[in-house]
C-alpha cells in the first residue's frame, strides 16, 4: 500500500464504525423493503462486483462469464454505472449487439471494453440500473443481464452474486472506509453465492490458499474459485501492423498504466519477462489528452525505448493520439478452471430463461 494511502486510512479508522453501521443499516432496509425497495426484474440478473475498493478483475469477468452464456445459446446485456463516461443519459446505449454507439469517453472505459471484445451482446449505461436493465430486456430480447460491479447496488435484486477479490490485495488492511479498502463490512459477504480469487500466480498462491480457507472457514457454503490472468496478445497502434506476443518481449518498452492498480500491471509485464526502461503511473480512469502522449513519447525515447506499452483500458482511449512512435496494449485474458464452469452452468439449469 502506498504511504499516503496508509495515512489516509489511518486518519480515516475513526469513521470506520458510524460507515460501516451505515451500510448494515441500508442492507437491512434493502432487504427487508423498508423505505429502500429492491427491484425483481424479468430475467434472472448475475452481479459481478467485489467488497474491496479499486481492482479486482471486474471487466475480465465480465468478459468471462457472457463468453459462457454466449457458448450455451443464452444472450446476456451487459449493464454497468458507465463510471468515468460523459453520456449522461438516464440509459446510455453503448452498444446494441450490432455495432458501438459510444466513444470510450463518453461510454466509460469498462463498458467501451466490454462492447469491443463482445460483439453481439447489448452493452448499456446509466445509473439507475433497475431501469437500465429493463430498457435491455425490452428493447433487445435479451434472456439474462450481467451487472458490473454490483455487490453493493442493492437495488436491483440478483440471482446469482459473485464477489471478487485480487490476489495482489486480497482483503487490504481489512478495515470498512474510510480506514480501509473494505466497502462494506465482512457480513455483507454473506450475501454472495461464489467467490473468485482473480490474478493468482506463484509468487501469491500461498498467501492466496490461506485466504482461501479462511473464506471455506467463515461461509462454509459459499465456494471458493481461483482464477488467472494470461496474455492472449498484442494490440498495435500503426494501422495494419502487427506485433506478437515474442517480438514484443525482446523490444524495449516504456510501460504506463491509469488503472485503479497500477502496480499488478507492472508485475505483470515483468512476470511475463518484457523489457522495461521505464514506467508511469496515473490515476483510474484518468482521461489522457495529446500533451500526455506527447510526454510519454519524450520519456520513453530518453529512455531508449522503442514503443510505448499500456493496458486494454488505456489503450482504447488512445486512439484520437496515435502517431508514428508506436503503442502496443497487452491483452489479458481470465482462465478459471472447469469447477468454476461447472458452476456456473448448474446456476444457469435453475434459471427461468
């Protein structure tokens, strides 16, 4: 954790009990429908969201669990807050299973994502999700709504709720806000029907196994998935030109990120044994403009790199910058094991679809 942080969160522990009642209390609302009503949609709804603040492999999920649907003839929407996107309607369309209607920016980096790597499937925005969701059930046919990141919008009632943690992280300082990365209190995860340990490799799987057992000890009927990340490949900013996974490996690259973490990213790429001469930080979500390509350029040619290197999620914003100095993104995709599939697949035969 970074020291400012740990001071933030220092500083913030003595607010942690008020917040952490008030999130009791709203869920006890929620649940009972007092003043606070949870809304029951027409097709069944999977949540994918996380107790933690910042990174967990939300979009990879995502990503992962429409592929299944997709793979078993069920057509899922995609409905998400569309955070960081200026579309400021109450139901964004970013995609319509046909084509994207929305640029990154104003679609949101995740959604503009999501509608990218998933043709056919229906990706919209807004924040009143319930709403959202209908418009997607109405509008496009769809059999089941996937929600991103919806551990905590309470007000749309799921069928099946997976919560994710990343193993770089795990629980944090296991403290509630503002003296933690907790976003609600460690009760609220018995409202989950699965967990999933995302971004697992040999340099965290102890620490991850005794995580795991914890989880096994304390909500013995909830199960327990792991899941990791592998590169699937290279995204090129030079029109028609590609570059594989080997050829980038022996280049020298300056690597960027602006994700909520954007150490694992730097991991990653030195797990995975890319070159690396420099590397900048910046904030999630941050909205790159031509002077931050322009820098990033200088810095990178000072420090001998022959390309720049960044995520999916930067790398979609972009595109407006690309010039002659090249931009390479590194794809990643999420592997679970076939338990997690066969999970999910006797969740889908006791759905109405």
């Amino acid at each position: 954790m970074k020291p400012l942080l740990s001071v933030l969160f220092l500083v913030g522990r003595i607010f942690s009990p008020p917040y952490s009642l008030v999130m009791l209390l709203r869920s006890f609302l929620y649940r009972n429908n007092i003043f606070l009503k949870s809304q029951q949609l027409q097709r069944p709804v999977i949540s994918v969201g996380n107790l933690t603040l910042g990174g967990t492999g939300k979009t990879p999920m995502v990503r992962y669990v429409a592929r299944l649907l997709l793979d078993r003839g069920v057509r899922p929407a995609i409905v998400s807050r569309g955070y960081g996107g200026k579309a400021g309607g109450k139901v964004n369309i970013v995609a319509d299973g046909g084509k994207i209607l929305l640029a990154p920016e104003m679609a949101g980096d995740e959604p503009f994502m999501l509608a990218e790597a998933l043709p056919g499937v229906p990706v919209l925005t807004g924040s009143e999700r319930a709403r959202v969701a209908r418009q997607a059930i109405d509008v496009f046919g769809v059999h089941i709504i996937v929600m991103d990141d919806g551990f905590q919008h309470l007000a749309v009632r799921r069928d099946l709720d997976l919560v994710l943690f990343s193993a770089g992280t795990l629980l944090g300082n296991g403290q509630v806000f503002p003296g933690g990365e907790l976003r609600e209190p460690l009760s609220a995860l018995g409202r989950a029907h699965a967990f999933v340990v995302t971004g697992v490799d040999r340099s965290n799987r102890s620490g991850v196994d005794n995580f795991q057992r914890w989880l096994q000890g304390k909500f013995p009927q909830t199960p327990v998935f792991l899941g990791e990340y592998l590169p699937a490949g290279i995204w090129h900013s030079g029109q028609g030109q590609v570059c594989t996974l080997a050829e980038a490996r022996n280049m020298q690259l300056f690597a960027f990120a602006g994700i909520a973490n954007p150490d694992s990213f730097r991991q990653t790429l030195r797990q995975e044994e890319f070159s690396l001469t420099g590397f900048k930080e910046y904030r999630d979500h941050h909205g790159y403009t031509a002077q931050d390509v322009a820098d990033l350029v200088a810095a990178a040619r000072a420090s001998g790199a022959q390309a720049l290197i960044a995520t999916e999620k930067d790398f979609v914003k972009l595109r407006p910058y690309f010039g002659e100095f090249p931009i390479l993104a590194l794809t990643i995709e999420l592997r679970m094991d076939l338990n997690f599939d066969r999970f999910m697949a006797e969740q889908l035969s006791g759905f109405s679809l």
